[in-house]
C-alpha cells in the first residue's frame, strides 16, 4: 500500500474537506450528460419531446422503447459519496455544451480554442464518470490491499511491528497477531474505500488529471459519408493499434486515440492535428463496433435510425469477447 501511503496526507485532507459538504446527495447520477443524450434524440410524436432509442445488449429480443434522455444511462449513487459537490464539478463542463455542439454542427469548432478546451474537457468526464473506470478503481484497490497485507505477514512484519509498538505499546506475537493488527492498521483506508470516499477522492483528482494528459492532443471531427453514429452508455473509448491488433480501455498515456460520438453525425477523436474529417461507412461500422463492444448495458440511438439490425449482428461477438473475458 506504498503508493496510497506517500498520499495519505492529501488523501485525508480531502476526505476530511469533503466531510463538511451538508447538501443532500444526489441518488440518480446519469454516466452520459443528458445534454449529449440529446443530441441523439428526436420527436417521436408531436407532443412527446424528445427521445433516443435504447438498445439493452443483454436482452436484444426485447423490443426497445424510446425514453426521454433524463430517464436513461443514470446509476442511483454512482459516487455515493458528497456527490453534490461532484455534480457542480460536472456541470462546469456540461453548462457550455449547447453552445459547443451548435460549433461543432457548424463547422466552427476547431477554430476556436475555448471550444476546443470544452471539447476535450467533455472526452476527460466521459472518461472518469464510466462503469469502466469504476471496475478499474475497484480492481486496483483490491489488488493493492490483498499485495500489502500479505507484505504486512511476511517482509513487513518489522514495519508492522514498530507501527503497532508506536501507536500501542503493544509488542505483536506469532501470525495470528501479525494478520488481526495488519488489519487494524489498513482498516482506515479499506474503510474509506468501501464508503465510497476514497472514490469521491479519486474520480475527481482522475478528471483533473485526464484534462491536463488531454491538452496535449488535438482534437478532430468525424462526420459519416453514409450512416451514422450511435452512443453506448461507456462511450468515450480509449484504442490503440499496433500493427494489425487494435486494442481498448487502456489508460489515456497508453493510447493513440481517444473517440467520443457526440450525435449521429459528429464523432470527436483524438489526432494528430485538428480537423474535420469524413470517415467512409466501414469506419463508420467499426466505431460503432466500438461503442457495442465497451458499453455496459445500452447502446442508444435516435429512434427512427436503422441501426437495430447492425447492432442485433454485433452482439454474438460481444458475447463472446465477454465470454473470454470472464472465463466463460
């Protein structure tokens, strides 16, 4: 836990600074803005608003239903913890976001660079305020945790000992005091991990993080020569190729591109200088190939769109990368 450790101090600063926050918290958190859900939505009737079409990957018999973006891609206590405050962070990004796809859809984006900075900004909340992202936080926790309690029973055992001697007085003997106390003094931190805090913590000081590895990428525009784009409920998708092997959901350092769709004719990627660019149909396929193979749940489009057969075919392969994944 070395690495937690050499952090503890910022760590529970901000845990004791997030403690003060009195607002309620906000139960339904939705993981894509409702202002980009939008862009992939229409009127279904006259006096209905507006809808996307949602696709659940893991009943593709069901027959979909429109839902009205607020009621789609939203997890109760995502960040269950002091997510008020959170949610404002978000907002800082997401109040811009008309303006910004109204540049895009205009062509005028990339020549500004506060729109541009906004662009990126979106692709970094996308990135953190993910299932993925979650899983990965989870993951390494874990990892972590079980690694140095194991060192705490055997290499540590000194470390342990005199912290144990310091805060106690108590001098530990044989294992079975080695592994209650090795508990004890991890307690606090697994702790704030399992109440969210750490995660709280985390996700903000990721999305910082994320913007500042983001400002050194320029961003392009994809528009479709046929087709169009739909979104999954994961949908900014880091990828990487090295030769014939295109892989994803690596960390942003470790990508050549980051992708984002923003409506059914507007894809942001990540490149090496700043353009728009149209994208023939089979990149077009394979993009959305994409958002099916990383989302969670969902994928979603607008309702009238002809993409409910293109994504009936792509889930066997879904299923089985899944199935290879998980050992199944």
């Amino acid at each position: 836990m070395h690495n937690y450790r050499r952090r503890d101090a910022t760590i529970w600063t901000r845990i004791a600074e997030l403690a003060s926050e009195t607002e309620a918290p906000v139960r339904q958190q939705h993981l894509v803005s409702k202002v980009l859900l939008a862009q992939f939505a229409t009127p279904i009737r006259q006096t209905t608003g507006l809808h996307v079409q949602p696709y659940d990957l893991r009943n593709p018999q069901r027959l979909p239903k429109p839902r009205t973006p607020r009621g789609v891609c939203r997890v109760d206590h995502f960040v269950p913890y002091a997510s008020a405050s959170l949610e404002r962070t978000w907002n800082q990004v997401e109040q811009h976001l008309p303006q910004v796809f109204a540049a895009v859809a205009a062509g005028t984006a990339l020549t500004d660079p506060a729109t541009v900075s906004k662009l990126r900004d979106l692709i970094a909340l996308h990135w953190v305020r993910s299932h993925h992202f979650r899983d990965l936080h989870r993951s390494i926790f874990r990892a972590v945790y079980q690694e140095h309690y194991r060192r705490f029973l055997n290499e540590d055992q000194g470390l342990l000992r005199r912290a144990v001697w310091e805060k106690t007085g108590l001098l530990i003997t044989g294992p079975e005091g080695l592994a209650l106390h090795a508990g004890r003094v991890m307690a606090p931190m697994a702790d704030a991990y399992e109440s969210g805090k750490l995660f709280r913590v985390r996700i903000q000081d990721s999305f910082a993080k994320a913007r500042r590895l983001l400002d050194g990428h320029e961003v392009q525009i994809l528009r479709p020569a046929e087709g169009e784009f739909l979104i999954g409920d994961t949908p900014a998708v880091t990828v990487r190729q090295d030769g014939p092997l295109i892989s994803y959901n690596m960390a942003i350092g470790d990508s050549h591109t980051i992708v984002l769709p923003i409506s059914p004719t507007h894809l942001l990627s990540t490149g090496p200088h700043p353009a728009y660019l149209t994208v023939p149909r089979t990149q077009v396929d394979e993009l959305n190939t994409l958002q099916i193979l990383t989302a969670r749940h969902y994928v979603y489009t607008r309702p009238a769109s002809p993409l409910r057969l293109f994504i009936a075919r792509q889930i066997p392969q879904r299923d089985r990368i899944a199935g290879r994944v998980t050992g199944g």
